[in-house]
C-alpha cells in the first residue's frame, strides 16, 4: 500500500490558462504557487494543489479531469511507493521525475485507465490536515 497524505492534488485540463487562473484565485481565493510557462499553472489553498493545463476539455458532458493526485509526506515516500508500483506491476504512464520547484513524482493508471500521480509537493506535502478535534464536552 502506498501510504499517503491524502487526495489533496487534482490538474483540471482548460482551453485558456489566465482565464481559469483568475477564476480560481478570485472565486476561490487560491493563489499561484508556480506558473512554469502560460500553459501551465499550479495554484494552492496553502493545503491543496490544483494544476490547470492548457488543453481541450472536450465537450461540456466529458471530464476535463487530467490526472488526481496522492501526496506523500516526503521524497523517501516517493521513491518507496515507485519501487511497490513497479514490483506489482502496475501500469506506469510517467516514470519517476524530479521537478524544478522541488516536488518529485511519478503517474500510474488505474484499471479503467485514469491517471494517478504520487505526489511530493514542497508546499503542501509537510502539512499534516487532521479530522476536525474532538468536540469539548
């Protein structure tokens, strides 16, 4: 089992990158973590990632979901959840990379074919997001 962090990281394929952006941050209040070039733009909540990149959507009744994403707490997860996908395996569409902001990761595919990333993020990664705390009786 890959232990992980939690569901906390989704890239949303969008025809005009500014576009969504500006959605994003002004509706939601994101904020840009990195914006390698204008295809591409990694916004957090400050414990979320949400990745926007440019392509077609499809039609408004098709997923424009391009990949969710596990995060782990550390490169050494990374690295232990690579070498469990590939002694079991599963089907990898992107090897292990190391990323210019820091983050670190790999993409599998689930049986019906969606794209899985592992996911170390320098920004959120570190962060522990626990259950609501026990009520004070």
């Amino acid at each position: 089992m890959i232990k992980h962090r939690g569901l906390r990281h989704l890239a949303l394929r969008v025809r005009d990158v500014e576009r969504a952006k500006d959605f994003y941050v002004e509706m939601f209040g994101l904020r840009v973590a990195w914006q390698p070039d204008p295809d591409n733009a990694y916004l957090s909540s400050g414990c979320d990632s949400l990745a926007l990149h440019r392509g077609d959507p499809g039609a408004p009744d098709h997923q424009a979901l391009d990949h969710l994403g596990f995060v782990v707490e550390s490169i050494a997860e990374v690295e232990a959840a690579w070498r469990l996908v590939q002694a079991r395996g599963t089907t990898i569409a992107k090897p292990l990379a190391r990323h210019r902001d820091g983050a670190v990761s790999f993409y599998i595919r689930d049986p019906d074919g969606n794209l899985i990333q592992v996911l170390y993020e320098p920004g959120i990664s570190p962060l522990a997001i626990v259950a609501d705390p026990p009520s004070r009786n």
